[in-house]
C-alpha cells in the first residue's frame, strides 16, 4: 500500500460479549487498490470481526478510521453510507427475482409522477447487464433472468458489481469461494482483481490459502480472536501460511523448546508445569 494514508483501519480493537472475549487488540488497515486477505479457521473470530467493521458490532475497545479520521459506525446503514459494503457467500442474492431486481433492491429506479410512478424496469434491466458486463461477467445479457438460473460465481459478481455502482470504497467478501468450484472460485478471483484495479479496498476473507495467494497484496492470519501474523505478499509461502492457520508455527516453537530441553537435560523430557 505504500505511505498512502489507509482508506480503512482498526487500531486495538477488541471485542467482548459480557465476560466473554472474542477480539483481542485487532489492528489492521487497507487502501485503494489493495486486497487484504484475512485468514483464519472456523472460531478464528472472522464473523464477529466482519459484524464489526459493517456496524453490527461496536468495539469493546479501541478505534476504527475512515481516511484518517476516527469513526464510529453505529449500525450497518451507517456503514454502508460511509462505503463499506459485504458481500457474503452468493452476494445476498435471491434466486426467485431477476437480476435486474437483485441489483437494485432497495434503491428501484422509477420512472413517471407521484402518485403514478412505477419501477422501471426496462432502466433497470439495462443498467444491471452493463455494470456486471463491465467487471467481465460477459454470460449475463437479460436484465429480467432469474437469479436463480446463474452460477455462484456470477452471484457474487453481481453483489459485487452492485456494491461499486452504488458507491463502495471498501469491499468486504466474506468466504465468496468456499461454495464453489475451481472454475467458479478463479470466476470470483478475476472479480476481486477487477474491483482492486478499479481503486477499491478489499478484504477477502477465506481459510483457504491458494485463492488468498491468487489475490493478496497484504495478509493477517486470525487465531482465536487474535492477529497471530501480518504480512505481505511474497513474505512466506503457501505452507508456512497454512502452518500459520493451524498454529504450527507455535507448535514448532514448542518442540524446538522441549529439544532444547532435552540437549541440555541428558535426555529428559520438561518435568510437567505446577
């Protein structure tokens, strides 16, 4: 990202549910045109640190910044009027409604005089076939096809075409490969790419190491509620992040200790902690 201020950034910041802990000291930042990978297992705390950056969550501790300045999003409206969108598994999409409907649920276009405006479809249809033909989703030609009938990977593209239309300075995809094949997953991939060349902070959000690898400019590793590393691109391979993820990186550091023990104790094991 360079020395460019962060578009997004979490300073400290933990969360708590009555004497619960779920975030510990969170810190992290993103900037246009840059993809941040968060990675992390189930129970790595991915789903509350989500819910906190789009407002559902207020943090227990700490700051949130939108360029520079300190923010407070007090609900997920708020949020998204500030640019931050999520996009989870599928977009949020409904199957039984066009496409057209889909992408401008919410904020329908109408057309004639109040009280006989009506939404307008044709405007619609043809604005949802151009925003998605833009970010290379070329199969998707009628405004009035059924969700339904596209394929995951051309669901994600349309909410993620959706949320730049309508203005989004950070994007959030949570898990948006974890449902799909290998076609459909490199299909999402060459969106998030798009998205990035368009000048977009992006937060991808995925255990899965090869498709944050295809993407990732700048990584973090979730353990247990808890950075356990941050890194970027080209700083470690595809094994030592997975062993990251799976907290093989401190297991490695325990077996070196009990050697190390070991050597200097003619072989015995650490007695047991008291």
């Amino acid at each position: 990202m360079s020395d460019k201020q962060p578009v997004l950034e979490l300073r400290n910041v933990d969360k708590s549910f009555g004497p619960i802990d779920v975030l510990h000291e969170i810190s992290l930042k993103v900037g246009e045109g840059e993809v941040l990978c968060l990675l992390g297992d189930n129970g790595a705390g991915k789903s509350t640190l989500i819910k906190t950056l789009a407002g559902v969550h207020q943090p227990t501790n700490g700051e949130i910044f939108m360029d520079g300045e300190l923010t407070t999003f007090s609900s997920p409206r708020e949020a998204q009027e500030r640019g931050i969108a999520t996009v989870h598994q599928f977009g949020g999409t409904y199957p039984l409604m066009s496409v057209g409907h889909n992408f401008f649920m919410g904020m329908e276009p109408t057309k004639g005089f109040w009280p006989f405006k009506v939404y307008d479809r044709e405007k619609a249809n043809r604005i949802a076939v151009e925003e998605v033909q833009k970010m290379g989703i070329t199969r998707i030609t009628d405004g009035d096809r059924l969700v339904g009938g596209l394929s995951g990977g051309e669901r994600q593209s349309l909410a993620i075409a959706r949320a730049v239309y309508f203005g989004a300075r950070v994007l959030i995809l949570d898990e948006p490969t974890a449902a799909l094949g290998v076609k459909q997953a490199a299909h999402v991939l060459r969106i998030v790419n798009e998205a990035k060349k368009r000048g977009l902070a992006v937060i991808f959000i995925t255990h899965q190491v090869m498709h944050a690898m295809a993407v990732g400019d700048h990584f973090a590793v979730l353990i247990r509620g808890a950075i356990a590393a941050d890194f970027r691109k080209g700083d470690k391979t595809r094994e030592e992040i997975a062993d990251l993820m799976a907290g093989g990186e401190s297991m490695a550091d325990l077996e070196a200790n009990i050697e190390g023990y070991m050597e200097t104790h003619e072989g015995h094991v650490p007695p047991p902690a008291h």
